[in-house]
C-alpha cells in the first residue's frame, strides 16, 4: 500500500520516537523535557508552487512533557492534530489528564516568531493556512518553562533524536526555501544536520547567512525574538530582505 505524506511522517515518528528508547535514553529527565513537536501537513503545502519551511529553534510551553507522550497510547495522533489545531482550531486531548480535553482556536498566538510566520504567508504564498511549514530544528525542549533562552543545543540526547527526525522530515517534504529563524548562535546545529550545505552568501556576519542544502534555498537570521543582537538594522528588517530575495529568486 502506498502511504500519502502524512502517513510516510508518522511512521518516522513512530520509528524514531520508540518509547521504550525514549525512557532509557532520558530516564528521570522525562518531566523535564518536553513533548515533541510532529508536523501535520496540509494539501495547501503540498499542492504550493513553492514549497517554505519556516524554522525556529525549539519549542516553548508546548504541549506537556515526554512523559505524556510516553504515557498515552495514541500520542503520535494526538500532537500531530494539536499541530493542526495550532492553525485551524480543534479539540486536543489534555496533557495533563487524558479524559480531559483542550479547545483550541485557530492562530491564537501571539509572538514575534508567529508575526513573521505570518507575514512569509501573506507575501509569498497568498496567505493559504497550512501552506507554510512551521518546524523547529531541535524537536524538543529542555530547561526552565517560559524561558526564552533554553539552550537545549546543549543536550547531546535532544539533539541527536531531533536530527535523526528533522533530516528525514527535511528530505521528505522537499522545501524549494527554508528559512532558519534561529539566530547564529544555532549554525553549528545546523552544520551538523547537514554537513553537504553550501554557502552562497554570507549577506551580513551573523545577520543573514543565504546557503544551499541540496536544491533548497535557505537563509538563516535572527529568531524574532532575540534580545542581545548586535546588527546593521532591526532584526525584523532582515525578514523584509529574505521575503525580497526569494521573491526576485523565483520571479514572484
């Protein structure tokens, strides 16, 4: 039986994600880590003439801990439609109490990281929810909740378990663009998920990185809501330079 896209992601959460592994591997830390985040994808994205994968960093305040997803028999269904709901609204089932469950509405957010999001989508893609991938590069989060800086980079087991799924999510959805929205301080992850990336311009030292993995086009700057940056411009400026070079790139 041939899988469609979204059966061919589960079965690599399925597999990447075992959770017997996943007890060994963190052991007490389980309460400390937080649930994974798993893409939903949407017919808008694959159907798109141009294909973007928007990047972050990590997840923050996601929904509950590893624990959880260890926990609940039916976990791998149950993030990726809390993904969905993060975009079009949807019942979750709690992460607290799996008898409960959460109402969600649609693009309730409010960060800088969803305001660029949005202005990618509305520019470049006809403002089509679910047409734009969000995704982060470490799939996991560790350290204090609500903290902007988490340096889960620093968790070789994070790591490891996040570039084994994102590579495999990367290579399967095929982006025409990627957008890294994570800041300098997260290249040498990004070097190590894809060693083979060629750089086309270094537009500004720490600032704006333009480079190639594979036939994807990304750029790499400052995650939205950095707070110690030292730069030409506002941070925000160089997400008005990226929307400009793709568009002159693919003759938008």
């Amino acid at each position: 039986m041939k899988l469609n896209m979204q059966e061919k992601l589960d079965e690599i959460y399925n597999n990447d994600l075992n959770k017997a592994e996943l007890k060994d591997i963190f052991n007490a830390d389980t309460q400390k880590v937080s649930a994974p985040l798993l893409l939903n994808i949407n017919n808008n994205y694959l159907n798109s003439n141009l294909k973007i994968m928007f990047i972050g960093k990590e997840t923050n305040l996601w929904w509950g801990k590893l624990q959880n997803f260890i926990d609940y028999a039916d976990s791998t269904s149950i993030l990726t439609n809390r993904y969905n709901a993060h975009f079009f609204g949807g019942t979750v089932v709690s992460s607290k109490n799996k008898n409960e469950f959460k109402e969600y509405k649609a693009e309730q957010w409010k960060n800088p990281f969803f305001t660029q999001f949005k202005k990618i989508r509305k520019e470049l893609l006809g403002d089509k929810k679910g047409s734009l991938v969000w995704n982060n590069l470490l799939k996991m989060d560790s350290g204090e909740v609500g903290t902007y800086s988490k340096n889960t980079k620093n968790d070789p087991r994070v790591v490891s378990i996040s570039k084994n799924i994102f590579v495999k999510e990367f290579n399967l959805l095929k982006p025409d663009i990627a957008i890294f929205a994570t800041s300098h301080t997260y290249d040498k992850v990004i070097k190590d998920f894809f060693p083979d990336y060629e750089t086309l311009e270094i537009i500004e030292p720490k600032s704006l990185w333009k480079f190639k993995i594979g036939n994807t086009i990304c750029y790499r700057t400052w995650h939205p809501s950095t707070i110690k940056y030292n730069a030409k411009k506002d941070k925000l400026l160089y997400y008005d330079d990226i929307i400009l070079d793709i568009k002159k790139e693919f003759n938008l």
